[in-house]
C-alpha cells in the first residue's frame, strides 16, 4: 500500500506539514523559553535589591519581618524566600533548610527542590549575600508547567489531526484512482485478449486521467484501423499468394506422380519457376508498399525536376502505347523542381501509365500532364479515355489487391494504384480520381521546392547529375 | 572466371556453386565471415560474391568495407535477402559493385556476374564497338549495319550501346532497367520487350543474320556468333 502513489503523496504532506508545524512552534517555543526566564530572573533580581534596600535601612531584622510578612501574604507557594545567617540556619522565609543543590555564590541557579508537601519541582532562584547573611529568592516554574504541557499537546494534537486526514484523504484518493485505475485495466486486459473494440470509461470532467484516457482512447481507434488495415492484406495477400501456390504445389505433384518425358518435365519445370517469379513480384510489392507505408522513404527525398521524370517514364511506355494504337503523350509548363523520391516517383507513374495503357481502348488516348499550379504546388494527372471507373468502384481500387471487372484477364497483381496512392501520400498529397467523361483522370499532388529557386535553376543541376550518371551507366559494360 | 563465393546457405551454395562450374567458372566457398574475409583477402578472384547477412562476428558490408580499405579491387555483387532501396544503397555505398535481392534468378546472377567482370578488365567509353557487321561510334553516334546508316533515337542509342558493350553476354531485363532507364523497379508489364522488339526492328528486320537475339528464360544477347 505504501507503494500507491496517493497514500505516498499523502505521506509526503503529512511530513511536510509535520515539518512546517514543527518550524513554527520551535522558535516560538525558545523565545517563550528565553522571555520568561529572562522576566523571571529579572523580578528575581528586583526582589533580591528590594530586600537589600530593606536590609540596609533596617537591618536583617528588618529584612526578617519583611519576609515574614511576605510569606504570610501568599497562599500559594508561588514566591520562595529564604534567608539564613551564616552557618545556613534558616531565619526566615518558606524553605525549611537552605537547598543542598544551591551554591552560596551570587547568581542565578535553576535547580531542583523539595518545596512544602509539593514533590520536588524545578525552580529559579537568585542567591545574594547580605552582609553576613545569605538570601535566597526564588520561583516555581511549576506555574507555567500546565501552559507549556498546553502547548505540547496543542502541538501533539496539530500533528495527530494532520497526520490522520492526511491518511484518510490518502486513503480515500487512493480508492477512488483504485477504482478508476481498476476499471482501466479491465478495459484493457479486454483489449490485450483481442477485443479492440473496447474503449475507456471518460467522464465529463477533465481531470488527469479523464484527458489520459481520452488520449488512450484516441490510440485504441488507430490501432484498430491499422489492425483491421493488416487483417485486409494479410487476408488479401493470403488469397493472392494462395492461387499461384496452389498451382505450383499441383503442377509439382503431378510431376512427381505421372514422371512424363524430360521434354515435358522440362517445360513444366519452367511453369513452376513462373508460378513461383509470379509469387516474388507480389512480395517485391507488397514489401515497397511497407517501406513506403513505414515513411522510411523521405530520407530518399531529392529535387528533382518533376516534368523530366514523367517525360521519361512516357518514352519507356511509348513504344508499348504505340504497339495499341495508343497516343501516349506527355505534357508539362516546363521544367519544375520538386522535392521527393526519384525512384517512387518513377514507380507511381509506371503504375499509373501502366493502367492507363490497360484501360485505353484501341485508338485511345493517354495524356500525361504536369501543371504548375502557382499555389506552391505541382499537379502530376494522368488521364485516359477508356471505361473509367463507376463512383461504387472508385474507394474500392485504392484497396490492395482489388482488381475490376474490367481488369480480368489482365496482367498484374492489382497493387499499382495502392502503390501510387501510397507514393502520393510520401509526398504529403493523395490520390485523386475524377472522370473525365469518358475516361479516368487519375492526380496527385507534389510540393514544389522553395519558389525563390527559378525553376530553371535545377536543369543545369539535373542534367549533370545525369552526364555524372551516363558514364557510370556505359561503365558498367 | 574464378569466383569466391561467399554464403552460408547450404541450398543457395549448391545451387551457385553447380550453376557456375557447369557455366565454366571456378568457385571457391566460404561459409562463415571470417573464411570469407581470409580468402577474399589472400587469393586473386575474378568476382566476389557475398552474402550480406553472415553467421560469426563479420557481416558481409564488413567485409566489403575492410577489403575496399586495404585496396582491393576486386568486384563484389552483394546478395541479400534485404530489398528495400535503401538497404541497396547501403549496399553499395559500402563498396559492393551489384547487388541482387534473393530470391534471384540464376541466369540474372550469371549475366551480373559477367557485366562485373568485364567491367573491372577496364573498357574504353570512347572506342568504336562493333558485333558482326554493326558497328557504333559511341562518339560521333554514329550506328551502321553494312554500310546502312541506323538512325536510333537516344534511349535506342543507349539501349543497343549497352548491349553491344556486353556482346556475347546474356543481358537479362533487370539489367537493362536499371542500366538504361535507371529503373530500380519491376514495372509489372513487358515493356522492356517492346523496346527490345523496336529496336531490333531497326537493326535486324532487313538483314539476314540477326544479331540481337532473345535468350529463353533469361534476357536478350547481341552477337554475331552463329
């Protein structure tokens, strides 16, 4: 228990007020002690030179009846008065012997002594010798002893009220949060058994843990969108990896089985290598899509000029479009220096010609476009005129593995668009489809690099980056 | 060539070692780091090929980078199970001169093997290339098959020079991504094909012998052997 951390709190105060408490009343405690004694010793004092001023006008005789009349005078033994000649023989005064703990010098002496029926109590005496006589003035300090026991217990009282609310709220605190802390693990053990359903009790306050539990609440809801994102793929990667699997293990076994002529074996054996190429692609996209996915990419992030990039991926699929029938062209406001990731980029819009060139119809049309939108950003759309895709259909494409009815019987894994969506979203913008009537226009958006840069400005940079890498390239042979 | 390969997985070792000495090669093995380290540093090979993730103390960047340090130059293709582009460009940056993601194909292996190799017995960029009777002149860019001027747009040009620099060699479609196009991906679709077929549309359609030939299963070849 001691290790709640309201009960260690409580503990905490409870010292801290022990301590201020006790800080207050020490000093309080000597100066009452300092004061009173110093009073004390003073009346003592005066007392004392009041009896000499009695003694050397009237001598101890005078002196004596003086006492006398003094002692007579008090009811309680408040004052002690002693006076004695010589050889310490009590002459007059409340004390029946001189006190053995007093000396017979001068001063000021706090001792212990027998007084009347009273046990012995501490008190104060002052000694003055008058002439050959020896006096002796003195107080009780029992009179104060109630006062300063008072004060004692008022302090002893202080602590003890201190120290039990402060447990009891300690206690109570601690409860409370027990409760809370309680529900919250319930809640969570819930979750770690699997239910991410499951969200923490909020109330309308907002104290500390009613603003942690909404936090926490708020990561739950991503969790489980992430959790329910990896059950889709791995669901879908299950499915697709499934297909060709399957093939494989089949066309393996019957090979196994019906061990027909090498030429046969041979050729089958070549299936099984494309049966198992095809499986490796759709890994080799499904881990691109992690990495991009992971955002581990940006340290890949270059200017770039974004119009020489697309016009280079329209001439490596110039010839494929030409082979359709297809007029593939590529259209940009000059150069644009763009940050982000050369290899991504050129990936994304390989995907996206890719489908564009699938979707086209014989004759069609393909426009690559990269527009300057001077609002700090750059437009990259690639746009056909083939079916298009219905509005049902359009969340659906950006989806891992999803593929059309139109694309049956076509090749690929249906990764390119979630591929160049996750491209888009690397470089801080998404995928955007839009229909062009007929046709799909498919555009994303890239940040342009600082405007004060004139564009042209990366053209000499770009172009001997590219005589640095063409060399290198013919190098390699 | 005399290879040293270094991997210390039994089933990709079989299968290298086998595939190369049938190629003609010479292999040697290494299974550990350390071995693989004693020898790349003490015999002359051809090419390296290291494993990037190795059983013992010394991974296989390590080693590249202590070989790189005490001046070896020979070639090193860098195989790993690691696919992501920046795992190859470390890779890279390290001192490995390829690399190749497993799983691989054999015939990509044996094609990088031999682009490194003819890389290293050091090429002038500048002298004429000729394969039968196509020559090219990588300076003046000027192609000619016969005496027929071939007019070749640029990524043509690239295209058939980097292939006639690997005349006799199998150059697989990877390859030619990424050494023509600077592609470091899978474009999914055979455009690479189309390329090939336009080219040799112009260099081989009119001519009786062809010289750019498609290799099953593994890439394209230029040669004017029979």
């Amino acid at each position: 228990m001691l290790r709640s951390s309201a009960v260690s709190l409580a503990l905490g105060y409870i010292a801290l007020g022990i301590t201020a408490l006790v800080l207050f009343a020490a000093p309080l405690w000597y100066a009452w002690q300092v004061t009173i004694q110093e009073g004390r010793i003073e009346i003592l004092q005066v007392d004392a030179q009041r009896l000499a001023e009695v003694f050397r006008r009237e001598g101890a005789d005078g002196v004596r009846s003086f006492i006398d009349a003094r002692v007579r005078m008090q009811i309680a033994s408040e004052r002690i008065l002693l006076l004695t000649d010589e050889s310490l023989h009590p002459l007059s005064g409340n004390l029946p012997v001189w006190p053995p703990d007093v000396p017979l010098v001068p001063g000021n002496y706090k001792v212990r002594m027998e007084l009347g029926d009273q046990s012995t109590q501490m008190a104060l005496v002052h000694v003055a010798t008058l002439g050959n006589y020896h006096l002796l003035v003195g107080r009780d300090n029992a009179l104060f002893a109630p006062l300063q026991t008072r004060f004692w217990y008022g302090l002893a009282a202080g602590i003890a009220v201190l120290s039990i609310a402060g447990l009891l709220i300690g206690l109570i605190t601690r409860r409370a949060l027990m409760s809370r802390v309680h529900s919250i693990r319930q809640t969570v053990s819930a979750i770690i058994h699997g239910d991410l359903k499951h969200r923490l009790p909020t109330h309308l306050n907002d104290d500390e843990l009613n603003t942690l539990s909404r936090t926490i609440n708020g990561m739950l809801e991503q969790i489980e969108l992430l959790v329910h994102g990896v059950r889709n793929v791995s669901n879908s990667i299950a499915h697709d990896l499934r297909t060709p699997l399957a093939e494989l293990r089949s066309r393996l076994e019957e090979l196994a089985l019906i061990r027909p002529s090498p030429e046969e074996t041979f050729a089958e054996v070549d299936g099984a290598v494309a049966d198992v190429d095809r499986v490796i692609r759709i890994f080799d996209a499904l881990l691109r899509l992690a990495e991009i996915d992971a955002g581990m990419r940006r340290s890949g992030f270059v200017p770039l000029d974004i119009s020489d990039l697309t016009a280079n991926a329209v001439e490596f699929y110039a010839p494929a479009a030409e082979l359709e029938n297809i007029d593939l062209a590529a259209h940009s406001d000059g150069a644009l220096t763009v940050s982000g990731d050369p290899v991504l980029l050129a990936q994304a819009l390989s995907n996206l010609i890719d489908n564009a060139l699938k979707y086209a119809p014989e004759n069609g049309a393909i426009n690559v476009t990269v527009r300057n939108r001077f609002d700090g950003s750059v437009e990259v759309s690639v746009s056909d005129n083939g079916p298009g895709i219905s509005d049902s259909e359009k969340s659906k494409v950006m989806e891992r593995f999803y593929r059309g009815d139109a694309s049956r019987g076509t090749p690929g894994v249906g990764l390119g668009l979630s591929l160049a969506q996750a491209v888009a979203k690397l470089h801080g913008s998404t995928l955007e489809l839009s229909d062009q009537n007929p046709g799909l226009r498919v555009a994303f958006l890239l940040p342009l690099e600082e405007p004060q840069t004139p564009a042209h400005a990366a053209v000499p940079q770009k172009s001997a980056a590219a005589e640095e890498a063409a060399p290198a390239t013919l190098a390699s042979g | 060539m005399k290879i040293l390969l270094v991997e210390d997985n039994e089933r990709v070792t079989q299968f290298v070692v086998k595939g190369l000495q049938e190629a003609g090669h010479t292999v040697d093995h290494a299974g550990n780091g350390r071995d693989g380290m004693f020898l790349a540093a003490s015999e002359p090979y051809d090419v390296i090929i290291m494993d990037r993730m190795l059983p013992g103390e010394i991974d296989g960047l390590a080693i590249i980078e202590v070989l790189r340090k005490a001046g070896k130059r020979t070639p090193i293709l860098i195989l790993s199970a690691l696919s992501e582009v920046d795992d190859r460009i470390r890779g890279l940056r390290s001192g490995g001169d390829d690399y190749l993601t497993k799983p691989f194909a054999f015939g990509e292996l044996l094609a990088r093997l031999d682009a490194l190799h003819r890389r290293a017995e050091g090429i002038n960029t500048e002298a004429p290339l000729s394969v039968g009777d196509l020559h090219m002149d990588p300076l003046t860019r000027k192609v000619t098959r016969g005496s027929r001027p071939i007019a070749l747009q640029p990524r043509e040009f690239k295209l058939l020079e980097y292939l006639m620099r690997h005349a006799g060699q199998v150059v697989t479609r990877t390859m030619l991504l990424e050494n023509v196009w600077d592609y470091h991906f899978d474009p999914q679709t055979n455009v690479v094909d189309v390329h090939i077929s336009k080219l040799r549309q112009k260099i081989d359609a009119e001519f009786e012998r062809p010289l750019l030939r498609t290799v099953r299963n593994a890439g394209y070849t230029v040669t004017a052997d029979e």
